[in-house]
C-alpha cells in the first residue's frame, strides 16, 4: 500500500541504497528501486537558496565518510550497475521537484517530476529556434522586396 501526496514539493534525494540507509524487516520490499528523499524546502526557502547550503553538506558528509577512505572501493548497488558513476556525477545531489510517495513501511520517497519541466524547455526550444528562424528569413531583403512586389512570401 502507498500513500501518495498529490502535491508537489521542492526537494533534495538519492537513489535508496540497503548499505547506505539500512534495510530491516519492516523495509518495503521495493524501496531499492526508488529515490529515498533527504529534505523538502518550502518556497521561501527556495528563494533565500538555502537548499545550497543543504547540498553542500551533504556532499561533504557523503565526501568525508564514504569516498575519502574508500577510493579503491566501488560501492555495489543490488539493482543498478552503474551506480558508482552515479554516485561520482555532480549532478547527482540537486534540487528537484517531487511528489512524496510514502511506501507499506513508512519510508518517504519520491517521484521526480523535474524531467517534464525539462522535456517542455527543450520542446520550447526547438519552437522558439523555428520561429527565430522564420523572422530571419522574414526580414531577408529578398524576401520582403518579393513580398512587396507580389504579396506572397
């Protein structure tokens, strides 16, 4: 059974790892598969950017305790294969928009919604480049003298 909320939040998280988080009895059973959430920010907290200061020290702690000490160790993820690299991507901290799931063993994860947000900016984009492309051949002197002449462009 999960408990999903229907709106959305800003929020910082990471693949669930059993090593790194803990797994007991009462885990649920699928949680391997899914983004553990660290911390949701309200708006204003959004706006004041202190979810920087957020991402830093978790990067510093994950630095500090696992990385450091470890660098001949690739950690091993139970489902993904690449989790070391992912592990190792700058990216891989960042603020996200999510909607909070909470799973049959009371565990908060979460189903990031920021993909759509990007998939519309590039489909923009490619609009906004056409249409930019369109007024540029618009304003070419050939093509407004042709206009002109014939009332077609």
């Amino acid at each position: 059974m999960t408990n999903t909320r229907s709106s959305l939040q800003l929020g910082i998280c990471e693949i669930f790892h059993p090593k790194l988080h803990g797994f007991t009895n009462n885990s649920s059973p699928n949680i391997c598969t899914q983004y553990i959430i660290h911390y949701t920010f309200f708006l204003s907290e959004f706006w004041d950017m202190s979810y920087e200061e957020c991402i830093q020290d978790l990067l510093e702690y994950y630095h500090s305790n696992f990385y450091y000490h470890r660098r001949d160790t690739i950690i091993y993820h139970p489902i993904i294969r690449n989790y070391n690299h992912i592990l190792n991507n700058v990216n891989h901290y960042k603020l996200d928009i999510i909607q909070v799931i909470e799973l049959s063993g009371n565990e908060q994860v979460a189903c990031i919604k920021t993909i759509w947000l990007k998939l519309l900016q590039r489909k923009w984009k490619k609009i906004y480049k056409e249409r930019m492309k369109k007024i540029k051949r618009l304003k070419n002197l050939y093509i407004l003298q042709r206009r002109e002449l014939t009332g077609q462009s």
